[in-house]
C-alpha cells in the first residue's frame, strides 16, 4: 500500500485497484465461459459443492491476507451468483446450437 496524503491520493489508488479488478473480472469472466461447453446441464452450471469450495478458499485467502472475511465472502457470494446467470446462458446458446447443427443434419 502506498501512503496518501490526501484523500485524492486515496480516491486514485481506489481507481488503480478498481480497473485491475475489473481486467481480473474480464479474465474470469472468459473462462465462466469456456466451462459452459464441458457442463451438460444447468445442475453442473450452479455447482453448489464448487461455490462452496470456492468460496472457502477465498475466505482462508483473506485471513491469510488480512482482508476482512465478510467482505470477501459477500463479493464472492455476489460474483459467483453472476457469473452462474451468464455461464447458464452460455451454456443455453451452446446447447440451442447443437440442436440446431442436429436438426440441420437430421433434415
């Protein structure tokens, strides 16, 4: 952590933090959608024995790391529950194709 003089100085390094973690969120964000092609129904898209182990990890990352544990688990909690509603509407496109490629080769 660098020390602030001002309050701007805060607001800044926020800022800073703020589009890392947005660039880590993308990052996330493109391999929620590479899992929807290895899932085979929306019960392996919820995952909840992965939240679960998920969730723990981030939460011994925290103590191990100082972070306040509530804090993590709730954005952890949240990100999750997010990333779960965009992989299950990957993995509806990407089942809706397959029907389509077969339907196509059926006709």
């Amino acid at each position: 952590m660098t020390p602030c003089d001002t309050l701007a100085d805060v607001r800044s390094a926020i800022d800073q933090i703020d589009v890392m973690l947005v660039g880590l969120l993308a990052e996330r964000g493109r391999y929620v959608h590479e899992a929807a092609r290895f899932k085979r129904n929306k019960a392996e898209v919820a995952a909840p024995d992965r939240v679960r182990q998920v969730i723990d990890k981030a939460l011994n990352h925290a103590r191990e790391m100082g972070a306040p544990p509530e804090v993590v688990e709730a954005v952890y909690r949240s990100m999750i529950t997010a990333f779960i509603e965009l992989e299950a509407h990957q993995h509806e496109r990407l089942a809706s194709a397959v029907l389509a490629d077969e339907g196509t080769m059926a006709g």
